[in-house]
C-alpha cells in the first residue's frame, strides 16, 4: 500500500515568506525560495527574513539604505542604466543635480520616464547644503543624479568623503562622461594631455592660466580638451552687495566664445613673447551636444572656429597635438570642410 508522503515543511515556510516578506530576497536553489515583489523590504520584515534564514541554516546579509550616486550620460532621459533606473525606482527622495551640466530633455519629461518626483538641487544646495542631501540616508535609499558621470566633476567627490564621515554606505553607478565620449571625433584618448576649463570673461576678470596647460600639451604633442563655461543660477553682482540674491540669465560658453577669447590670449602672447604654441591658423575641433540626436563636429582653424555655430549647448573645443595618427587624420577629415589635413601642421 502506498502512502503519500508528506509536504516538506520548506512549503510552509515559504508560503509563509511570501505573504509576510516584501522586496527581493533569494534563498540557495534547494529551498526553491524566490520571492519578487515591486516594494522595498522593511525593517519589520527584515526581522521576518532573518528569522527564516536562521530556521533554514542560511546565511543571509540584508541590504542595507545608502547614499547612491548616479550617473544620466550625456544624450537624454534613456541613458540611464539598467541598475542605476532600479535604483532611482526604489529610493525615497532622489535629487537631480544639473548645474554643472544640462541634459537634453525637461524635467517633467525625466519625472515621467523615471516614475517618480525629482527634488531639484542647486549650486547653493549642492556645495553649502550637502548634510541636507546626506540627511536620513542611514535610514532610507537617497540618491543624487548627476549628469554624465559622478566623478566627472570634483564637486561630488565631497559627498563620498561627507558620507564616510557619517558612516552612511554609499555606492556609485557610472555612466558615459564628455572625458570618454570625446573620442567620437576620431582623436585617440590616450593621446589627451590635461583638461582645461575655460572661464567667461567679464570687464575686470580676464584669466588666461589655462593656456599655459594648453601650452605644456602641446610640447609633449597631446591634444587638449576645453570645458567651456556654464553660468546656471549665478547671482548677480548688485544682489549680492544688497545681501537678496537674484539670478542672471543662464549662459552657456560657445566655441565661438572660447575661440575668440584664445585668440586674444594669442595676441597677448605674440606682444609680449615669441609665441609658438598657438596661433590663428591653428587646427581645432569643436563638438556640440555630444552623445545626442543632433551631436555636431566641425574643424577648423582658430580664426575659422569664432564664427562657426554649431547652434545650441553644451560645446566643446579640443586643441589636437601637432602630430597626428593617420587614423586620426582620416577620421577629423570628414568633419574639415575646406582644409586638407594630411599635411597640415599649424
């Protein structure tokens, strides 16, 4: 006579789990334990979860919240990653920071993708407020998007460093920055010597010491690339003598801008120096809206480049090393439309 053998007690445990427990957890496959809902595990099933790991012998490390830095990428909304979108999903307050670069859509647009609101933070926000982002992170997932990579710029290393003083775990989600993404114009990365910003310029500050890294690029035959200025949220002069803060119009530094302004760096140079390291028959690159639809190149000489428009933000400009690969030659040649470069040495 046969008789049926009894369900195994795992069975319970797991009905038991799957009513009880919210969030992702999985157990060694001979459990046959998986349980996958939408919401975030709480700290009362966390109890619940640890209870059964402990009944069924298994090790089970629990996530723990943290403080996430997210990288957009450069183009629009669906540059996120997988992991990092997954991330955003399950966070309680995620702010994005756009003012150290802009991406090419709205925010309604980037709220409605996402499926939740974003908390917008400013340059006040970001480099005088960070302990207000920082904030509850040891209770609760907060995660700050940044535009590009995290690490492409110095500000947000100052968040990693806040956060290990407050013993709050944190981790970091890269994506495409303009310091990789650079390479679409042909030039070989690992041909680029340091990165210089160029500031705007206004009637009593005209700074040039970037030119003297352009400079030191060029005699060890590097290319350079130059961050153009971004001026987003920038109070005025006269606000802040009356101690009320109003803002001036955003602007966005053009190659036309950046070119101009070297050409009178070069000037200045050719006057007091004998200047060998640019002058205005110079070949340049400028780029436009990178890892975008509507990305644009052009080639040109220096005195070329301050009337090229290459229509709206952000822009870029790349000096290139006198001495170019072939390939590079071949590959800038398509975006020079009146130069011939497989001679030219400027």
């Amino acid at each position: 006579m046969l008789v049926q053998s009894r369900r195994p007690r795992v069975k319970k445990q797991q009905a038991r789990c799957k009513s009880n427990i919210t969030g992702t957890c999985r157990f060694p496959p001979s459990f046959n334990i998986y349980i996958n809902t939408k919401a975030t595990i709480t700290k009362e099933n966390k109890k619940i979860v640890k209870h059964i790991a402990q009944q069924l012998g298994v090790a089970r490390k629990l996530p723990s919240n943290m403080f996430y830095l997210i990288g957009l990428g450069l183009g629009d909304i669906k540059d996120i990653t997988v992991k990092g979108l997954e991330i955003v999903k399950q966070c309680s307050r995620v702010y994005l920071e756009m003012y150290t670069s802009i991406l090419g859509c709205s925010l309604e647009d980037m709220q409605e993708f996402y499926g939740r609101p974003l908390l917008l933070a400013d340059r006040d926000l970001v480099e005088q407020g960070a302990d207000e982002i920082l904030a509850g992170a040891g209770e609760s997932d907060v995660a700050l998007l940044v535009v590009g990579d995290p690490f492409g710029a110095t500000t947000h290393t100052d968040f990693i460093l806040r956060a290990k003083e407050k013993n709050i775990p944190y981790k970091v989600i890269h994506n495409a920055s303009i310091m990789n993404a650079i390479g679409c114009c042909g030039l070989q990365l690992y041909k680029f010597g340091e990165t210089v910003s160029i500031p705007y310029w206004d009637e009593t500050w005209k700074p040039d010491s970037f030119y003297d890294k352009i400079k030191l690029n060029r005699l060890h035959n590097m290319h350079t690339l130059c961050l153009l200025d971004i001026k987003v949220k920038e109070p005025t002069p006269e606000s802040l003598m009356r101690k009320r803060k109003e803002y001036m119009p955003p602007r966005f530094m053009s190659v036309a801008e950046a070119a101009q302004q070297l050409l009178t760096i070069v000037e200045k140079k050719d006057a007091l120096e004998r200047n060998t390291v640019l002058n205005e028959q110079s070949l340049c690159v400028g780029l436009a809206r990178v890892g975008q639809d509507t990305q644009q190149i052009v080639v040109s000489t220096l005195h070329g480049m301050r009337a090229a428009d290459l229509g709206g933000p952000l822009h870029s400009l790349i000096i290139p090393a006198k001495e170019m690969h072939p390939l590079e030659v071949e590959f800038l040649q398509q975006y020079a439309a009146n130069i011939k470069l497989d001679d030219y040495n400027h």
